[in-house]
C-alpha cells in the first residue's frame, strides 16, 4: 500500500487553519514545518510552556498533508484540482501542491532505527527499552525511550548536563534539584550516580507522568512534583547541594533568584540550554548573587556552573587580608582628599569628590573605608556649616543594584499569558552607596522568544517609586533616595503576545 503526500507552502497565518481545513478534508494527517529548513534563513521557534509564540508557524511554512488512496479518492488524476477547490470554497486561495508518493513500511521500526543508544562520556550509556544494554560492567544505562517530554539524551543541551554530572567525583549523599526536569534523565543519571534525595519539577504535567515512569523504569527513587502542589520539597526554607536547570536562557534569567535561593551556602548550579551568544547576559543576571562561568560547550550551546559563597564573612576576610602596604596608601589617599575638601572646599569639588569616595554598604567596601568616609562626610559637614556649600544630588549608575525583577509569584512563567495580556512585575532595587542618589528611571524591555526587543517602557521616579514611600519623603527629587534605601516596588505591564522575555535595568535621562 502507497500514501499520497501533498505539500502547500503557505504564509505562517494561513498554515494552522489551512491544516485543520485538510484534516476536515480526509487528511490521514497534518504536519508545518519551516519551508526554509535547512538553508541560510532558517528561522527556529523556540516555545514552551507559558513562552509560546503566538503564531506557531514560520514567515514560509511548508503544510504536508498524507492521503490514502484506499479509503479517499486521493489516487485518481482529479484529486488535486477538487481538493483546491474545496479549498477555494473556505477561502484558501492556493497553488497546486507538490506531491509525491510514500511507500508502506514499518513505522515503528523505522522511528526505533533513529534512536540508537548514545554515550555520554566514559561511563553514561543512554539506551532506548528496544536496544540491548552495553556489556561494559562500569556502563551506567538510563533507559529513557523518547516520548512528549523534553530529555532523551541526544540534545547537546541535555548532553552537556549528563556530562557535567559524570565528571563529578563527590556526588554521594548530594541533594539535587532538577528544575525543568522534562523526562528526568537527568535526575535519574543523578540518582544513578549516587545523588540522594533527588528532586525534579516541571510545569508540564505530561513531563510528571513521563518523568515518574522513567524513574520506575531505571529503579531509581526520586520525588517529582509540580510547582503549584505546595509540596515541602520546593518550601523556601529547602535548600540542595546542587540546582541543575536545563530551560532556555530567557526563564533562566527570569527564575534566577528562585533558582540561587535553591541553594545550599557552598551549593553549585548548572544551567544549560543556553546558546554561546546569550552566555554572558545570564552570568551577568546571576552576578549578584555568584559567579557563573562556562564549562563547556557544544554545538553553539553552552553549559554554565557557579558555587554559592561559603559567607559574607569570607569576603570580609579577604579584604582585610590585603598587604598592609595597600591599606596606609589608601589611608595616605584619603589624608590628601581631606586636605584637598580643606583648601578647595567649595561647591564644584566637593560634589565630584564625595561620590567618587563614596563606600558601598553591601559589604563590598572594607570597614577602614567606610569608617574614613564617615569621618570626611563629618568633615565636609562642618565646612559646609562654616563657608557655606551648594549641595547637588548625585546621579550614579553603579549605586543601584537590582534584588529582584520577576513576575507576579503565583503565575511566575505563565503570567505572559494570562487572558487579559496584563502582567505584575515585582522589582526589589537598592541604593548601596553610602551617600543619598538621585531617583533613576526605570526601562523595562520586553523580547520576543529570539531575544529581540519588540517593546520597551519607561518609568520615571514619579511613576515607579511608591507612592506611600513618596508622601513620606515630599523632597526626593531634590535630595535623592537615602544610602542604603530598600525599595519595593511592583508595576503592572501590559505586554504583547509575542512576549517571551525582560529585562529591567536603571538610566537617567
């Protein structure tokens, strides 16, 4: 027996009405696909839950429909010309397709000959249930047959984080969460290789049903659940050895201070389904909070591993460990900028001067800086009561620094679809300078699923800052938000439905 195989090459808006119109037809089945595949302007989608395009098709979308002459009429020369016009009669307008014939074979063996058992480093074998195991005593087989849920291993993404686990020599007894989990392999690998108690989350309920068959199947004990269960695994106070993330770049940095607050003091992450080009925008995301680099990379993809700070404390000691020669420079240094604030201590110097030595008070500046400051800002007080001084408000970039930007908790991925297209961003944001700074402007740009900006907006400190905050301090436009300020702000955005993605960040205009 023979199948009859038509192909339309359609705009992207025509492709997912023209193919339920050829199911309605007689279509055994209907698959779109990118006309361009393959050449230069190949033009990918990335989707997933709560991140789908809108249209999901390409700009030339190629719609292949399959036809069985035994039980249509699709055999005979006349098929084609009443198709289109059947076609015509709905209100697609269309060339005649491209054709050709599909002999019958055997589909499952077919689909089976294309998922052979795939290596992962030395020890990792990757073996579908219709493949024999490897004979290798030392081989660790995960048995994950490909199915609706992302993660059979032959991703270099999924590849990459298999590799990073076999490379791990202290894995015993470690705890795991698998963010993302899709199918579980990797938090099956993790399990094999000696990671207890392991867990995976994913949004997708099918990627739970899949996951907790696989972990059945390999014999490995792992707990899988929902965000949305409530579930003690995911509770704030729950922390792990390691947070493995295998997602997309733009929900990696979306959920970064979900993902880092995962973490145990001393943790390390591993995020993964980042291309090279987007690797430096989520190690800056995550720079706040630890240092990411790349590990390794494949295929125009990238693996990045960081570890959590023992403590604060750590950093303390490392500043003060510093040569003693070091410290009585910078003590010489700000002796000449006191006598300098003496002699010249008029408008234009002082308010270059003052920000310029101005400490953080995040900890990142040593105490003797913070303590000479001090003594300079009680300095520069008394000349200013005595000769008279014009203050000005300075306006700092390297002040500010963004706690937190995500969306509204209860629906943090899925909040760029709600029904009304409205959207509640939470942003935390500090002044660490030790001097008062002028109120920024915040911009928030929204991108598309390739990371084009497709919007942005705008909020000056009349619009962000809230207003019960402002009522308290009427003159914050001319005297600045206070060192060490807190704010807690939230916005409510309005996005369009091809949003998959923001970023927030502070400019003065």
């Amino acid at each position: 027996m023979s199948y009859r195989e038509l192909v339309f090459t359609v705009a992207a808006e025509t492709a997912e009405p023209l193919g339920d119109a050829l199911l309605d037809l007689g279509a055994l089945s209907v698959t779109v696909e990118d006309d361009a595949a393959g050449g230069y302007d190949e033009n990918p989608l990335y989707g997933e839950p709560g991140l789908s395009p809108e249209v999901q098709a390409w700009d030339r979308s190629a719609v292949t429909a399959l036809f069985n002459p035994e039980i249509d009429a699709s055999g005979s020369a006349e098929f084609i010309p009443e198709l289109l016009a059947s076609l015509k009669e709905t209100g697609f307008h269309l060339a005649p397709p491209q054709e050709k014939t599909v002999e019958e074979q055997d589909w499952v063996r077919l689909t089976q000959s294309q998922f052979a058992p795939i290596q992962i480093g030395e020890r990792i074998w990757v073996v579908p249930s219709w493949h024999d195991a490897p004979t290798d005593p030392n081989a660790i087989c995960l048995a994950v047959d490909p199915g609706l849920a992302f993660g059979t291993g032959s991703h270099p993404t999924t590849h990459l984080c298999l590799l990073w686990l076999e490379q791990q020599s202290h894995l015993q007894n470690q705890s795991l969460l698998d963010y993302g989990c899709g199918s579980g392999i990797l938090a099956i690998a993790a399990a094999k290789l000696g990671c207890k108690p392991v867990i995976g989350t994913d949004i997708d309920p099918q990627a739970m049903v899949a996951a907790r068959s696989n972990a059945e199947i390999n014999n490995t004990i792992i707990r899988f659940v929902l965000p949305n269960e409530g579930a003690l695994e995911l509770a704030a106070e729950t922390k792990y050895d390691i947070v493995m993330a295998n997602i997309l770049a733009n929900p990696l940095q979306v959920l970064a201070p979900a993902l880092v607050n995962k973490m145990k003091v001393g943790g390390r992450i591993v995020l993964s389904g980042v291309l090279a080009r987007q690797a430096e925008e989520v190690i800056t995301t995550y720079s706040q909070w630890l240092k990411l680099s790349v590990w390794k990379e494949s295929e125009g993809w990238v693996c990045l591993h960081g570890t959590l700070n023992k403590d604060k404390q750590s950093n303390s000691e490392s500043t003060f460990a510093a040569p003693a020669q070091k410290k009585s420079l910078k003590l010489v240094l700000l002796a000449a900028l006191f006598l300098l604030l003496l002699i010249f201590g008029e408008h234009l110097s002082r308010n270059s001067l003052l920000p310029a030595l101005a400490p953080r008070i995040d900890g990142t500046s040593n105490s003797i800086s913070v303590s000479a400051f001090h003594v300079l800002q009680h300095i520069d007080a008394k000349l200013c009561r005595a000769l008279g001084c014009l203050d000005r408000t300075v306006s700092d970039f390297s002040a500010w620094k963004i706690t937190l930007a995500a969306l509204a908790p209860e629906n943090a991925r899925e909040g760029l679809k709600n029904p009304a297209n409205q959207s509640l961003l939470q942003v935390e944001i500090q002044n660490r300078l030790a001097i008062a700074v002028l109120a920024p402007n915040l911009e928030i740009s929204l991108t598309d699923a390739e990371e084009s900006e497709i919007k942005s907006l705008q909020f000056t400190p009349q619009e962000w800052l809230p207003k019960v905050w402002q009522e308290s301090h009427p003159d914050f436009l001319k005297k600045g938000i206070p060192s060490g300020e807190m704010l807690q702000l939230e916005l409510l955005i309005s996005l369009p439905l091809n949003a998959a993605g923001y970023r927030v960040r502070v400019l003065y205009p």
